[in-house]
C-alpha cells in the first residue's frame, strides 16, 4: 500500500514541475524582456560612459542577424540561448583590467546564467535543438563571438577592448529585444 501511495505522490510531483514549466514556457518572450531590460540596465551600470581614449579603436563585428529571423519561435529561442551562452563566456574571464562594478556584473551574469537555464528547460521540451542544430546559423554565432573574443585576447583585455565589447553586447541585446517583442 506504501509503494503505491508513494508513486501516486511521485506522479503528482511531477505533473505539477510539468505543468509549471510549461507555464514558465509560455510566459518566456516576456520574462526574457525584462531580463534583456535588466541586462540592459546592469551593462550601464557596470562600466561608466564610453571612455573617449576608446573612440578610435572602434571595431565592427557585425553581428549575424539572420540567425534571429527563423520562421519558427523555438529556433529563435534556441538562438537566443546559444547567444547567451556565448556572452555569459565573454563575460566570465579576464575581467581585471575592465575595471566595472562587480555587484553589477555578477548579477548581470547571474541573470544570463538563470535565463540559460530556463531556454534551455524550454527548447529541449520542445524537442528543438534538432531544429536549430542548422549548422549555418549555430557557425555564424560561433565566428562572432570568436571575433569579440580574439580581439579581447589580441588587446589583451585592456579596457578599451572591454568597452568596446560592452557596447557590442549592448547592441546584440538590443537587436534580441526587438525580436522577442515580436514573437
């Protein structure tokens, strides 16, 4: 009788993480809003105005668009994760020389790391990573983020690197938050 009653519990346990991680699911364009908001806010915070010294080592990494404009809201999804991880990467190595608020910064990454999580929750349910395992828009993803990174390295993550790559960033947000607020 134990037995049983202890597998009707389990089954209940988890129908109800299913049902609320479905809910999480739905609501994700929206959270993913505010946490694009927040990022947003907390990359200002970090670091101070763009240092003019910086002005003429402005870099153009352009980033690949067209990743973001799949058909389907999964693989966009499942891009924007991808974009997370890479930027959360960025951002957690050879930080000395940037000199940012570090309150801001761990919970800026803090917020990504959360976000990758839950896309991460959210498209493997979906089953989409098959979808978006195109390798095309997953390789443009690597070679731009490769790109801010060798120039990291290549200026040895002097300050004026890390805030030209914290405008990059800045901009790749942004160009999420116009996608997701129209998904």
């Amino acid at each position: 009788i134990m037995n049983a009653f202890g597998l009707i519990q389990i089954g209940l346990i988890l129908s109800c993480t299913t049902i609320i991680s479905s809910l999480q699911c739905s609501h994700l364009p929206l959270q993913q809003r505010k946490v694009i908001e927040n990022s947003l806010r907390l990359l200002d915070k970090m670091g101070k105005k763009f240092p003019e010294q910086c002005l003429r080592e402005k870099m153009s990494f352009r980033f690949p668009t067209q990743v973001l404009q799949p058909r389907q809201k999964e693989s966009v999804g499942a891009a924007i994760e991808e974009i997370f991880q890479h930027i959360f990467y960025i951002f957690s190595k050879n930080l000395t020389l940037a000199a940012w608020d570090g309150i801001a910064l761990d919970e800026f990454q803090n917020g990504l790391y959360l976000q990758i999580e839950q896309l991460e929750a959210c498209v493997v349910k979906k089953h989409t990573h098959y979808h978006w395992r195109k390798e095309a828009s997953r390789l443009k993803l690597k070679k731009y983020f490769q790109k801010i990174d060798c120039f990291l390295k290549d200026k040895q993550h002097d300050l004026c690197s890390w805030e030209i790559s914290r405008a990059e960033m800045r901009r790749c947000l942004q160009l999420i938050d116009k996608v997701t607020r129209k998904l």
